[in-house]
C-alpha cells in the first residue's frame, strides 16, 4: 500500500503565494508521474500540473506561468509553488502519483488540501 499526505493549503489574498508539497510513503519501487490536480464545488476534477520521473512537466492552461511543479526523486515528494493566486484558483488541491510495482502500474491519491483565494 502506498499513502500520500499533502501540506501547505490555506488561505491566501489574491496575488499572494502558497507552496503544496506531498510525500509519499509504503510499498513502492519507483513513482512514475507525479502531480497535481484540483476540484472546486459544483466541477469536475482537473488536472493542475504533472511532472515524470526524468523531470517532463505539464500544466493546465489556466496556471501556466503562474505555478511550478517539482518533485525530488530521492524522498518520493513533489511540490507545487503557486505564486500570483486568483479567486478562481479556490479549491481542494489533490496530490497524485503513479507507482511502478511490476507487472503493474498503480494509481494513489491524498486527501487533498484546500486552498482558498480572496479577493
């Protein structure tokens, strides 16, 4: 079994930042992707920003040049920065991962963290 646990949400004002960060711990070889993903009331969940372990990002159009995923191979974490928060932003924030357990690949989720933007 694997288990992820986020940190880091909270309440900001528009414009500010916020740092999410995710550590994964249990039975694991190796995390393929890693990643992000976000629900607000009333909305299907979305991708925010995913990264592979050799370092391959992707992002939603929506946080692009706004948020930054990283990921530490080493400690199994991976971080989001967010930096210039809109309202719009407002929602719980899922940590993601994709373990290598072969023959098989496996999919794990957090609790998720709310992040909260003020306008």
């Amino acid at each position: 079994q694997v288990q992820l646990v986020e940190s880091g949400g909270g309440l900001v004002q528009a414009g500010g930042s916020l740092r999410l960060s995710c550590a994964a711990s249990g039975s694991i070889f190796s995390i393929n992707t890693m990643g992000w993903y976000r629900q607000a009331p009333g909305k299907q969940r979305e991708l925010v920003a995913r990264i592979t372990r050799s370092g391959s990002t992707n992002y939603a159009d929506s946080v692009k040049g706004r948020f930054t995923v990283s990921r530490d191979n080493a400690k199994d974490t991976v971080d989001l920065q967010m930096n210039s928060l809109k309202p719009e932003d407002t929602a719980l924030y899922y940590c993601y991962a994709n373990v290598i357990r072969l023959p098989a690949l496996y999919d794990y989720w957090g609790q998720g963290t709310q992040v909260t933007v003020s306008s």
